[in-house]
C-alpha cells in the first residue's frame, strides 16, 4: 500500500486486521512525512524509537488476535499532556526540561489501546490562543494557503500543531484540548474533524491544567468514523480526576447509523453576528439544508444570554488560571530565573515568572488575579459565575423544549495569516472563540465537522452541539452532516 | 473602572510576575481593554441566580482517608531546578 500516512483511523484499522500493512509500515511511513514536515512546525517533540517500540508490539498483539479499536496507529499528542520520559511543557518556556515521571490518562488509555505515540505537537503556550502564535517553539503553520499566495497562515489555535499535523497527514490523528474552542476552531481552520466531549468524559489528570471547569480533551481526526472510535479510547472514569463521570462509555462507532430523520436541530438566532462574512452564513444555511434533507427537522431557537458568554469566560478562564499557574514557582519543576546577589525567594518567584511566562500567559494571570482580588471577587468573579448558569440554563431549556442538537457555524471567518492580528488587541483574538464558547462554560459536547470552502479556497467547518453525555447521538448527526456535504479537499502540498 | 499604573502594579505584585515600570503604562491599558469588554456582564440580571460551581451535577466520589501512594522521593525531587540532600533547595527565605 502507498501513502499510508494518508489513511484514516478507520480505514487503517481495517487494513491492520486483514494483514495488509503493519502498524510499523504506518508508523515509518508517518515518521518519513514528518520529517518533511519541519516548515509546519507541528511535531516539536519526535518520539521515533518510542513510536517503532509500540508499532512493533501492537504489530504482535495483532498477530496474537488481540487488537483493540487504536492498536498500531500511530498518532500525535499535543504538548499539554504529560508524557513518562518524554519532554511536556505545555508550549512554554517555564517548563523548559520537564519531563514527567508519569503519564496522563489519557495517553495511557491510548497507549493501552495499542496507539503509537509519534510525538508531541505545537500549541498556543498554557493552551492559551487562537492561532498558536503564543508558543515558545514559534508558530505552528497551517498545510493550507489562499491560493497561490505564499502567506503563513495559522492552523488556529491552542491545537494548532494537532490540526497542522492531521490536515498534512503527519499522523492519523492527534489528541487535543478544548478550554473555550481549541479543539474545534483550529479543526475547523484545517479541515479536519474535531470533538470537544461533554465535561467529565475524559479525564484531566495528567493533563496540564488551563482552566480546571472548562478544559476537556478530544480527538482530531481526519473524519467523524475515526472521531468516534479514538474518543471511546479516550474517555472513561478515573479514580484520579474527582470530576470526571463514572458512566459507562457507549461504543460510539457502533451508534453511526446516518439516519437522522424525526431529529430536532435547532437554529439559534443569537449566533448571526452583525458584520458575519455571506460565505458563512451561507455555509450555516446550506448546513441546515443538509440535515433536512436528511430528515431532520430543522426549528428556529434562542439562547438568549449568548453576548454574555465571551465576557464571562475571559473573567472564568483567566481566574482559574491564575489560580492554576501559581504552581510555576521555579522550585519543584522547570525552569528557574538566574538570579542575583541578595535575592530572596519573592525575587525568584517574580523574576522566574516573567521570564518564563509569555505575555499572553503574563496578561491572563494578572487578568485573573485582578478580578479575584479583595474588593472585585463579587462585582466580576461570582457576577461570570452568576452568567455561567444563565448561559447553561439557556441550552437546558432547548433541550427541554426537545431539541436534539444545535448548528452553528464552527468559526467566524476562515483561516487568518501568522502575524495579521498582531496589531489588534487582544479582545479582537478573543472573538475568535464566540461560537465555541458557550459549549465550554455549558459543559456540553461540541463537534467541528468541515463542510466547504471559501472564495479563497481556505476551509469552513460547522459546529454541532449536543446534549449533555450524548455524544453517540451528536457523532451520528455529524456523520450524516459530513455525509452531504462530502468535504474532500486536502491542502496541496508546498512543505 | 479604570485601572491605573499603580494598580497594574498591584496585580503584577500579588502575581508574583516582574513587571518593569516602564511596562506599566502598556499593560495597565490592556487590562482597561479587556476589562471595558467584562463589563458588558453588567447589564445582565442576575438577581436571584446561583453562582455556577460545577457544570455537571455530580456528586463527587468519596474514598477512605488513607494512604495510597508515596516513597517516591527521588521523583518528586527528579525536575528540581535545585535539589539537594533530598530536598528542594530555594533561596534564603529567613533572615
């Protein structure tokens, strides 16, 4: 077989268990791609021998008959999750050397699986970007270009070397976290598929934290099928994360049927931004048409606190990560500032953290610092929280009134260039994530899937949103959502 | 609200992050641009709303009050930036 880089979860399962490649040809075949990929900037950790160790012992479980659903595929993991012996350091200079003594769940449940770890992939510092523009290893670069124009463009972000590397077929797939859209904005701009599970699905130990009641880890695959069989392998109870949910786990495979007829998809009005591009709302009206030729009933709602969500998560998100961060003191792991004659502990604290710290980390640190500071906790940070449940309560009473799932568009415009927000303010970043947001602070399962291109011949991708635990079902819608729209397109190949 | 210099420093100070005093005017207007775009926040009714503590209506799981892990000194110790005789060595913190 030729191009085995270029398979799917799927279709690369198949082709193991009926013996016509081995997880060590796929392995090899991604590890030559990567390689040649070093102008993406995606893989920033390669993990070779680890990766042909595992190829080779998933190529024996195989033979042995004992294959579960990831054995021999090799995939990437994004740096934010701690890897044994392997460098994690979640994109920034303040974890410079760390190499975890243990391994976060989910790359073990991936790893028991039978999956191939290839490396660890390029990410916005902390997770905290749109465009993976915050990063100590430089920006990861999108496969995809506006036509002939040679301009970088980003792959979105905080997964952006995860969605680089699957678009470019780098590896089959790659884990990514999700805090306010970084799974499902950086998958939208590269085409690729992406899911954000329900809060408490995935465990977060292990797991670098950003904002403890957001964050959640997800697939990014090159199609739903493949989205649905990694996520089982993903997901679970564990006895380590107190928050995440001892229910059992559906094989999500098995629940793609296609069909989707008598199911309620819900429009809501809210998401038409003023000055959102015709293209999009093209895409998200031609999406809705889809879903009702396919037997859907597509009915017009309203969440009507969904202005409010942005603001009330740059209050929530940079809170607990102000929070979160404090352990990075320079004394038990990382990085410590040089210091001078006669400092004390304060000036190693102050100086380690400056430099160690990028400024976007810097500003959200402060941020959060301030608005859980003695005189501002009420007036900003129990206000965000008071929103949170009226942002949760507006999806609660859509699903009530029986909607089985939401559509909107995945991401306000396509793919921007490297450096072409540099001058906005950070606000203007932060819109990024106005159609993502929301799922985060509501705790439900979202999923990006790629659904056409622009004038410009850059992807758009739709984002669907689920009930609370029933990501079988939003899986299935997504299927035959990316059924009819049939997306093909892959990136030409410049690197 | 408006946040000036000397509350910008404030808030690098209780954030133990350095921050130079010629930075101080460029960050204390960056806060006053994100903090201009919460106080959109203000004019929700919130009256009577419970603040959010978990998104998922758990209960969280109890376990017995014992030990369940440990001698694993050399570990703990194995990413100090400066560790010595089985402790984590730090800067004078007394005078």
């Amino acid at each position: 077989m030729s191009d085995l880089n270029k398979l799917g979860l799927a279709e690369a399962r198949d082709a193991l268990r009926k013996g016509e490649t081995t997880s060590v040809e796929l392995t090899e075949a991604c590890l030559k791609a990567i390689d040649a990929a070093d102008a993406l900037n995606a893989f920033v950790h390669k993990t070779p021998e680890i990766a042909l160790d595992r190829a080779k012992a998933a190529d024996d479980r195989i033979k042995g008959g004992d294959a579960p659903a990831m054995c021999g595929l090799p995939i990437g993991i994004k740096d934010l999750f701690c890897t044994k012996g392997v460098p994690s350091q979640a994109a920034s200079r303040i974890l410079e050397g760390f190499k975890p003594e243990y391994e976060s769940t989910v790359s073990q449940q991936l790893a028991d699986a039978g999956a191939v770890m290839l490396g660890k992939l390029n990410m916005d510092e902390f997770a905290m970007g749109s465009s993976n523009e915050t990063s100590v290893y430089g920006n990861a670069v999108s496969p995809w270009r506006r036509g002939n124009d040679d301009t970088p463009l980003t792959p979105g972000g905080s997964s952006g070397g995860s969605a680089a590397a699957v678009a470019a077929d780098l590896c089959l797939a790659a884990t990514g976290t999700d805090t306010g859209g970084s799974i499902r904005q950086p998958a939208a701009f590269t085409g690729i598929t992406g899911i954000k599970p329900t809060y408490g699905r995935c465990s977060r130990w292990g797991i670098v934290a950003f904002a403890s009641s957001l964050d959640q880890a997800g697939p990014m695959t090159k199609n739903v099928r493949d989205a649905a069989i990694m996520l089982e392998a993903m997901c679970g109870h564990d006895p380590k994360d107190s928050t995440s949910a001892d229910l059992p786990v559906p094989n999500f495979e098995a629940m793609l049927t296609g069909d989707i007829k008598g199911k309620k998809i819900g429009i809501p009005k809210e998401y038409r931004m003023e000055g959102m591009p015709a293209e999009i709302e093209k895409l998200w009206a031609d999406g809705a048409d889809m879903l009702r030729d396919a037997g859907a009933e597509i009915v017009d709602i309203s969440l009507p606190h969904t202005q409010y969500a942005l603001p009330a998560y740059y209050v929530i998100a940079p809170a607990e990560a102000s929070s979160n961060l404090a352990r990075y003191d320079g004394v038990r792991y990382g990085r410590r500032a040089q210091l001078a004659q006669g400092d004390g502990i304060t000036e190693m604290y102050e100086k380690t953290r400056a430099e160690g710290f990028g400024h976007e980390v810097q500003r959200r640190v402060m941020v959060g610092t301030y608005v859980l500071s003695a005189g501002f906790y009420d007036a900003y940070y129990n206000r965000a929280r008071k929103v949170r449940t009226l942002i949760k309560k507006d999806f609660e009473d859509v699903f009530a009134a029986g909607v089985d799932a939401i559509l909107t568009p995945a991401t306000p415009s396509a793919a921007f260039g490297l450096g072409e927000m540099t001058e906005a303010d950070p606000v203007q970043m932060y819109l990024n994530d106005v159609f993502t947001v929301t799922v985060n602070l509501a705790g439900l399962p979202g999923i990006s899937v790629p659904a056409g291109l622009d004038k410009q011949g850059l992807p758009l991708g739709l984002q669907l949103i689920g009930r609370p635990w029933e990501e079988g079902d939003l899986l299935n819608t997504a299927y035959a959502l990316e059924s009819a729209a049939g997306f093909v397109a892959k990136p030409g190949k410049w690197w | 609200m408006s946040i000036d210099q000397s509350t910008a420093a404030k808030v690098a100070k209780l954030a133990r992050i350095k921050v130079e005093d010629d930075a101080l005017p460029a960050l204390a207007s960056e806060f006053n641009t994100i903090l201009g775009f919460i106080e959109q926040l203000n004019e929700v009714d919130v009256e009577g709303v419970e603040p959010m503590v978990s998104v998922t209506p758990m209960r969280l799981k109890r376990r017995e009050d014992v030990v369940t892990d440990g001698n694993m000194q050399d570990k703990i110790l194995s990413n100090a930036p400066d560790a010595r005789e089985g402790f984590f060595a730090v800067p004078k913190v007394v005078e």
